[in-house]
C-alpha cells in the first residue's frame, strides 16, 4: 500500500497541533493581559471644554434639541423661557439612571419620559414616577453659557487611558 504524500506525516501534524496551541493560548492571554490592565487602570476622565450647541435664538420656548458631545454622549437641551439669559436653558442627559435607556422630551406633558419602564422625570430632571422616582434618581445637568448669541455647553472631550 502505498502513502499519500499530500497527506501531513505524524510529526508536520504534531508541529501544526502545537503551533495551533501556542496561537490559541497566545491569543488568549494577550485579551486577558488587555483586559487586567483596563480594570487595573481604568480611563480617566476626560478634559472639559465648551461646544457650541446652537443659536440662541433659533430655538423657542418649549422647543428641545439632542445634542451629542464629541464623546457621542446625547444631551437633550431644552428651552424653557425667552429671557435672553443662559438660565432659559436647560441641559440634561438623554440616559436614564435607572437602566440607561435613552430618555426624551415631552413638550406637551412638560417632561422628559423614559419608554423602557415608563419612567418620568420633570423639566428639571428630577425624577418623579417609575423607578427612577421610587428611587429619587436625577438626569445629570450640565452647564451653559451664552456668547455673542451663541449657546455654548461644557463637556467632557473623552477619556485617555
């Protein structure tokens, strides 16, 4: 009977066994090395800078806009009088405190509503039904200025490992 010299001999298949052994254990404490040192040493905050949002002027009195930061964080940004003033504004997280579900304004309910367990918040962000009022959690607020007629808001640019 003659041997198929295509087919790998037992030592080229114990080297290919071993070589396929050595990659998959290379692999996989190389992600567990990656992954020990993110928890170990964990991003830290970002720098703090201010973005332009908008014309001041160009949103109205009940009037909302979801902003994202150069981070991708969305912002809901709402009007809520017509000063003229940085006061008429409000900046408030579009992510729930209870689940992270996205969050949404309601100008003809005169809140901010969260679908994933009805949760409600009040213009300010306060949480008042649904698990986020049960457990008395607020949409973080983020600061506004106004310049020239411009809204500036101040964000985080991103984390640096």
């Amino acid at each position: 009977m003659q041997q198929d010299e295509s087919a790998p001999s037992g030592e080229r298949r114990c080297f290919l066994n071993k070589a396929a052994m050595t990659c998959g254990l290379t692999v996989s404490y190389g992600t567990l090395t990656a992954l020990a040192g993110r928890f170990l040493y964990p991003a830290r905050l970002g720098e703090k800078t201010w973005v332009y949002v908008c014309d001041a002027d160009s949103m109205k009195s009940g009037d909302a806009l979801a902003f994202k930061t150069p981070a991708g964080v969305t912002i809901n940004v709402t009007r809520q009088d017509e000063n003229g003033s940085a006061s008429d504004f409000l900046a408030l997280s579009s992510t729930c405190p209870h689940l992270g579900c996205q969050v949404h304004w309601e100008s003809h309910n005169d809140r901010f509503f969260c679908p994933c367990h009805n949760g409600v918040f009040t213009s300010e962000g306060k949480g008042i039904s649904g698990p986020p009022g049960d457990a008395a959690q607020w949409l973080p607020r983020y600061p506004l200025r106004i310049e020239k007629g411009l809204l500036f808001m101040e964000v985080e640019v991103g984390g640096v490992m």
